[in-house]
C-alpha cells in the first residue's frame, strides 16, 4: 500500500458502499488521507487506508452472516462459554490450552460462509459447520451466525497476539470474558478496551464465573467492571455476569447476541466504527483546530506594512510635489516663472524608490506567518512556517526589482510642453508689438501702421499678447490642478500592486495552499465521522 486511500477510495464506488453513508465516510477519510499527504506520516496514512479497506472488504463478503469472535485471557472461562454457545465440545478447557495459533469456527448455514472464512484466515480444518452435523438440536435461531474462539490474549505465544489482533480488527461482534480475579487486568484494558472508544456499539462483556462470587457482592463486581470500561471510554458497552459451567446468565448472553445478530446492524456499526477510529487517528495527528480562511483584511495590512518598509508613501509624496512645481512653473506666463525659479528645491530631480528596510519585511512576514501557523493542525504548522521563511530573501529581492522597474509618472503630459511653447510665442508676440509700436511712435510714423478693429496692429499685438498669456496663465493653472494628485495617485497605485503582486505570489498563495489542504483535511475527518 504505497499511494494512501488513492486506491482505497476506489471503495465508495464499489456496490457494498455506492451511494450509502458509509460509502460517504469513507470518501470522506479519503479526502483527509489525500490532504494529508506529506504532512502526516506515511506510516500512519497507509496503516489507516488498510484498516479501512480492510473493513469495507467485510461488507463485499455475506451479508447474512454475522461474525461474532469470543475473546479473553487464560483461565477466564472463555473456550467453556464458547462450547456452551456452540452446544459442542469444541474447545479445550481447562489451564492448558491448544498450542494452535489458529482460530476456530462454528458457522450456522454454511451457503455464502465460505468466502467469508477466507477472508476471515480460517483453515477449513478449523471450521464448523452445523448445518452438515447429524444432531437433532434445533439452532435454526443462531442461522447466519460464524462464531470464533480466539486464541488467548494474554498468551506467550507472539502468534496467538498476532491472530488475537488479527481477528478483533475485523469482527463484526466481540464478546469479551471478563475473569473475577482479572477484570481489572492491565493487558486487556491498555491493549484492546481504551484503544476502541469508537467501537463500544459492537462489544459485549461477560464477566465469567461469577458463581465462584458471593451473592451479596456480584452486582457490586459488575459495576467496577462498567466504571473500568467507562474509564477506558467505553460507558456504553454491555456487562452480563454468567458462569459457562453453572449455566448462570447464559440464556442472557444467548439473547444478547441473538438480539444484535437479528438487528442486522452489527457489519455496518463495526465498519462505521472502524472508519470513526481511523479518523480520530488522523486528527489527533493532523490536527483538531476548525479550518478558516487568511482574511482580506489582514493580507491588505501586510501590504501596508511592506509599503511602509519601502517607502512608498514618501515616494507619493514626492511625485506630487516634484510633479506640481513642474506643472506649475511650466503653464505659468514666463516672467512670473522666472521669479519664482529660485524658490525652488531641485526642481528637475524627479523622486526615486529608497532602499528596501529587509528587517521590517522580515518582521512582519514571520509575524503573518505565525498567525496563519496558529489556525491550522501542528502537521500544517511547520509547512506555513518554512513557506514564509524560505521564501523571505526571494521576497525582498522581488519587492525591490519590481519597485524600482515602476514607472512613476514623473514626466510631463505633452500638453504642458505645448502650454509652455504657447506662453513663449505670446509673450514674444506682446514684446515684438509694444516694441514696434514704441518704435513707430519714435519715429512718428503711428498714422501709417495696420489696424485692426480701429486699432493699430502693432498695440493689438502686444495686449493682445500680454491678455492671453495671462489668460492662458490662468487657465494651465486650473489644468495642471488635478495632474499632480492624479500622477501621485497613479504611482502609489503602481507601486502597491508590485507589493501586491509580490506578496501575493511569495507568502499568500503558499499560505492559501496549506490552509486549503488543512480545510479539506478537516471537511473529510468530520465526513468520516458524521
């Protein structure tokens, strides 16, 4: 099992799940699986995509059959109660039991059985089939029943650990006998109770020879027993007191597995459980904490930040002023702008983007970082972590080339340097007419000049001059108003979209990734647990 679920989601379309809550679930933990990948342990990945091809395997086999495993420890009276269930001598009984690693089987009907028991692991000489005995017993009541003996579980063979493991991993019923001497035994409760808290739908507890206990006391042993499966997290499993070998609460136990046999339900709440205790694990690995999104707003706060580390506003600033004065000096009547030339601080100098401050890049980079690593699991939190530190220079020499590669709009629009050329074809007009009219009146030669509209053309030119380039003056003033604002405007706009774009493409579009595969993570744990 190399690729996770990506072949073991092929389950949900198999006809045992298409179309049905467990197909759903397992869908689900395959989408988990699938986010998981490279940031959960593949180990872990591939243990939960067996174990649940594992128990979605079980609902391909019969459906009419119920597997019901009896399982407990040496001298708990585990293989008697299972011949008195079986109503055969099937089992030894006694200190000494089998050396076999095997588990044995007693099936009622055996049409359908067997492709169960080989996917159960029992050797044909191990089953039982009561529908071939010659008896006279009516067990037309435990029909579709497989009833397993395991092998003990607190044997010192590692096999009977082995095949003990094997078999409560798929089994659709589980009856434990429970020992008055060693209910409370660690190696039953560490080992199989606390590790199966999904499962307390699909396990039954007998505590055994309760004939060897005082009348008085049994009830009280009984509840112990219910506080220690509560303890183990499983508040809701069944405790029965019986003795095999007296008979005591034998019909009950009979009853009780007859009762969840006939509901039919036993199959789909083990594979359910199965699929529960499979997501439970890949949440406590990846991660309980409720997905969420990187909100706008805080992205727009770090791109304020990272402005403010390069300047920009002070760059803005700078475009407006240098850009105005121009504007300003260059629609102006050309006197006026040669008075005013000395008030002005380096004029032609146009405004350049300063030096990138990495550290408050840096700094408030790791400080996004540790926020974004706060709303995920902790298999999510290094990756967020290492996408933002790794990524830190390449940041800071993006930000920089980009910033100084904007154009900030500092030249001027053609249309001033048409104003301009304008205002000196005016003026040259004004001086030329007031001179030639100075001229003429010198020399008393005003009676002989042009007129136009009754005035001398020499006079028209020069006010006329002086009156439109005032006036031209006036009107480039209005006009330049707003350029300087708009070219400010213009170059922030520019310059916050290489911080932006940066931004963007380094650390956000890496933080999106992992907290989108986070997100997916969770949908498909609380799918496989709805």
């Amino acid at each position: 099992m190399t690729d996770g679920l990506d072949d073991q989601t092929q389950v949900p379309g198999d006809l045992a799940t298409r179309g049905t809550p467990i197909g759903d679930r397992v869908a689900g933990l395959g989408q988990a699986v699938e986010a998981a990948r490279g940031r959960v342990a593949d180990a872990l990945l591939d243990d939960v995509a067996a174990a649940v091809d594992k128990s979605t395997g079980r609902l391909r086999l019969s459906a009419r059959h119920t597997v019901v495993a009896i399982a407990g420890a040496t001298g708990s009276g585990k293989s008697s109660t299972y011949n008195a269930l079986t109503g055969l001598e099937l089992s030894s009984v006694g200190i000494r039991r089998p050396t076999t690693s095997w588990a044995t089987a007693v099936v009622w009907g055996s049409e359908g059985a067997g492709e169960l028991l080989e996917w159960l692991g029992i050797p044909p000489r191990h089953q039982t089939m009561r529908d071939s005995m010659l008896d006279t017993r009516s067990e037309s009541e435990f029909d579709g029943v497989v009833l397993l003996d395991l092998p003990d579980h607190d044997s010192t063979e590692v096999a009977h650990h082995l095949e003990v493991d094997r078999l409560v991993a798929v089994a659709d019923l589980m009856v434990w006998i429970l020992d008055p001497q060693k209910y409370a035994d660690a190696a039953v409760h560490d080992r199989y109770f606390k590790p199966m808290g999904t499962h307390q739908d699909v396990i039954l507890v007998a505590l055994n020879h309760i004939d060897t206990v005082p009348v008085e006391r049994r009830q009280a042993m009984v509840d112990d027993v219910r506080r220690l499966l509560a303890e183990d997290g499983l508040p809701g499993v069944q405790v029965l007191p019986i003795s095999a070998k007296e008979g005591i609460g034998m019909a009950e136990l009979r009853a009780e597995i007859l009762r969840r046999v006939n509901d039919k339900r036993s199959t789909s709440l083990r594979v359910e459980a199965d699929i529960a205790a499979a997501a439970g694990r890949l949440e406590q690995a990846g991660g309980t904490t409720p997905a969420r999104e990187l909100p706008g707003r805080r992205v727009e706060e770090v791109e304020d930040r990272l402005a403010d580390a390069a300047g920009i506003s002070a760059v803005v600033e700078g475009i407006e002023r240098t850009v105005g004065e121009r504007a300003r000096r260059a629609v102006a009547w050309p006197p006026f702008a040669l008075l005013r030339r000395g008030e002005d601080d380096a004029p032609g100098r146009a405004p350049e983007v300063a030096p990138l401050d990495r550290a408050a890049v840096d700094t408030t980079i790791r400080a996004l970082a540790d926020e974004v690593s706060e709303g995920v699991g902790p298999a999510w939190a290094p990756r967020v972590r290492d996408a933002a530190t790794t990524r830190l220079a390449a940041t800071g020499d993006r930000l920089e080339r980009g910033l100084h590669d904007v154009d900030l709009g500092s030249r001027l629009p053609a249309w001033v340097t048409l104003v301009r050329l304008l205002h000196w074809l005016l003026l040259l007009a004004a001086v030329g007419g007031l001179v030639w009219w100075g001229v003429a009146a010198v020399q008393g030669t005003r009676e002989d000049l042009s007129e136009v509209a009754g005035l001398p053309l020499p006079a028209v030119l020069g006010v006329g001059g002086l009156v439109l380039g005032l006036l031209l003056a006036v009107v480039g003033r209005l006009l330049v108003r707003g350029l300087a604002r708009k070219r400010a405007d213009q170059a922030d706009e520019r310059l916050r979209g290489v911080v932006h774009q940066v931004l963007d493409g380094e650390i956000v579009q890496p933080f999106g990734t992992e907290l989108s595969s986070y997100a997916a993570f969770r949908r498909g744990v609380e799918a496989a647990r709805a």
